[in-house]
C-alpha cells in the first residue's frame, strides 16, 4: 500500500465517525451532494437548486480520468448525503475512496445501465464508452437519474427536485435541437474529424459527425510511433480537416499531427469538465464545442 493511500485510509477512520449517512437533512439544512466531476455538479445544482450544496472533487480544467483523491477529498465525502459519479471506467478511481469512507450515503452512477441508452462499445476491450452526457438527450436521462436520487435522499423535497428536473430536462432539449441545427450547416464531406481521446463518439453519432481516429487511446497513455503514423495516413487519405483536443491536455502531440498533415487544431474543446468563463456550465460546454466544430469545418 503506498503512501497516498494509507493518508487517504488514515483519514478515513478519524472521519468515518462523523459520517452523516443517507438519512434526510434536517428541517432548513441543504442537501450535501458530491460528485466526481464539474460537469456532473452542474447537473445536480441546476436539478437541486437552492435545495442542494453541490461539491465537485475533481476541480475545473483538469482530468477525471487520471485524479488522485486527497485527504480534503475524504472529509468531504464523510459529509456527503448523496454521491454522483459517472461510472462505465471513468472516474472508478472514486470506488475504494468510498468504501474506506464508508459514510452510508448512497451512490448514484449515472451512465450505467441507463435506461434507452446505446452504448458505443470499444472493439478491442469491450468496455463502453462512458461520455454519454455529450449526447444532451442522454444528459436529460442523467438529469431524470438525479433527480429521482435527490428526491429519495431528501423526500420532504421531492416535488421540487422532480419540478426542477422537468424545467432543466426542457431547456436540455431545446440545447439538443439547436445543437442538430447547427450542425446540419456542415457540408457531408467536411464531417470527419480526429479526437485527442475517445470522447466524442455520441456526440459524433448524435450529430451527424464521423471521428476518423483518436490520437491517444486514453489520458496519460503515449501512442506507439507507429499507430501515429497510422493516423497520420487515415487523416490524409480521409482528408480531415481538423483535430479537436480537449484545453486540459497538452497539445504538442497534436500540433505534430497537424503539421504533416495540414489539418488545423482546435486546442479548446470541453468535455469532462468545465472551464474558465464562459464555458462554466455542461450547457456552456455544448454550445462551445459545437461552435467550435462548425468554426472549422463549416
């Protein structure tokens, strides 16, 4: 066991004490809601309302993937009267925390087993993809997951979060709509792009886009020179135009790309976290990448 995570275990016995568990708050008290990510945080907070205090572990402009839990992030979760987190791979790391916190607050996974949902599969692993919120009408069944669970961990409530999640689910749909608007200005040759990782496939399918390849199969993982050399060829023979990647990863890899091929980089994409103004809700995320990709393939 290494040193971080016997910090992370000694905490967690001097918190679990203190845990509040699943009860409902009491009379005039918020429901303390954590998540993994700010994206997900955004979701709750506009299903919650006033009615919720939201904390995001992972803070903006930085990886889900990748992040190592600090001992500030088990005290917060020992307060914690409802967890949310993606699931399907993304954010597992959060799974032992929880059990070392053992704090009786339930845990929502919002992308497993979601009811309708068609899982783009990775054909060498298996495993599912777990970005479905890039497709709005899988983030309004996240937004119908989470406001089923705040109105259980909190049932004096319950109306309004499920209110709430009606008027939020609403506006999510007209995002939908005016997302398939914009989209539909992109000429069906100019469709293909290339990912710096693997999470785009539903807003690709979602929205009429073809993603010719990924630059790294994941986070923190270097691709081999000759899958890169691979994806140089596909870039050229499909004649894409651009490769997107996200603003919290580095790009040196991708402007290589770019340089032999001719393709343009769009370096400021968001997908598992917010950022800096303006793109500081899921909303704002939708709206910016999609700008973005009509920008340069429209």
């Amino acid at each position: 066991m290494n040193r971080t995570l016997l910090c992370l275990v000694a905490v967690a016995v001097l918190v679990a004490g203190c845990a509040s568990g699943s009860a409902s708050p009491p009379p005039g008290a918020k429901l303390a809601v954590v998540t993994t990510s700010t994206v997900f945080a955004d979701l709750v907070r506009n299903v919650g309302g006033d009615l919720v205090t939201v904390s995001s572990l992972v803070p903006p402009n930085a990886d889900v993937h990748t992040f190592a839990p600090r001992p500030s992030d088990i005290r917060t979760l020992a307060g914690a009267r409802l967890v949310v987190m993606n699931g399907l791979g993304l954010d597992d790391w959060l799974n032992r925390t929880i059990e070392s916190v053992a704090t009786g607050a339930p845990v929502v996974r919002l992308a497993e087993d979601l009811p309708g949902a068609a899982y783009v599969v990775n054909e060498k692993t298996g495993t599912p993809n777990p970005h479905l919120w890039m497709d709005v009408t899988y983030a309004q069944r996240y937004v119908d997951r989470i406001a089923a669970a705040l109105a259980k961990a909190d049932p004096a409530h319950a109306a309004a979060y499920q209110s709430q999640g009606r008027e939020y689910r609403a506006r999510l749909g007209d995002l939908d709509a005016w997302v398939k608007q914009q989209t539909a200005s992109i000429a069906e040759a100019d469709r293909r792009f290339v990912a710096f990782h693997d999470a785009l496939p539903y807003y690709a399918r979602a929205y009429g886009l073809e993603i010719v390849g990924i630059v790294v199969a994941a986070p923190g993982q270097e691709p081999s020179a000759g899958y890169t050399a691979q994806l140089i060829d596909a870039i050229r023979a499909a004649r894409v135009k651009a490769i997107f990647a996200e603003a919290q990863f580095p790009s040196k890899l991708v402007d290589q790309i770019a340089q032999q091929t001719g393709a343009t980089v769009v370096a400021e994409l968001y997908d598992d976290s917010i950022g800096d103004p303006p793109v500081t809700t899921y909303e704002a995320i939708i709206r910016w990448d999609t700008e973005q990709f009509v920008k340069a393939l429209a």
